[in-house]
C-alpha cells in the first residue's frame, strides 16, 4: 500500500470491515489480514495521516473470501503411459494449520 504527502506520512490505519486493526508507520505499508470463518467476503479500508494531522481516507474495496475447502492430495507420479515412478516427492503450494 502506498499513501504520499508533501511533507511526510506518518502512518496508514488498516480499516477492516469498519474497524480499526492495525497501524503501519513505516513505507511500505503492509498488512496480512485473515477472514473470520464462515466469511463470504470482507471490506478493506485504509486511513493515512500527516505531520499536520491530516487524515486521508481511501475508498473501500470489497474482496471476496472463498473457503479453504481443506482439500488433501493422494495419489502417486505415473509416466505418460501409466508405469509408476518411484522415488518422485510432490509439493503442493499452501499452508499446513
């Protein structure tokens, strides 16, 4: 996230579905929010203020929260004419909880 003034920011609030979560005042701004369970989507917000106490305000963006649907991967590596390889270790992208 980026906010700019023509002195100096002094930090941006993260605003999650109207309430205040978490302040950054350092360039880049970044935030890692996490979806309350059951969400079907939520709406971010952002507010930056300035050495003379001003205070911008972004618009709203609205994003939406698909499910972890807690899918497991089984199976084994075969080659294009179904011979099975062994030794072969797969990785899946994702987080383990």
């Amino acid at each position: 996230m980026t906010a700019t003034d023509d002195l100096a920011v002094t930090g941006v609030t993260l605003v999650v579905d109207g309430t205040s979560v978490s302040t950054d005042s350092t360039a880049p701004y970044q935030f890692t929010v996490q979806a309350r369970l059951g969400a079907t989507g939520i709406t971010l917000g952002a507010q930056a203020g300035d050495l003379g106490n001003n205070v911008g305000v972004a618009a709203d963006v609205v994003v939406k929260v698909i499910p972890d649907p807690l899918t497991s991967v089984t199976g084994r590596v075969v080659l294009q004419d179904g011979t099975p390889v062994s030794g072969v270790a797969v990785t899946c992208l994702g987080e383990r909880r």
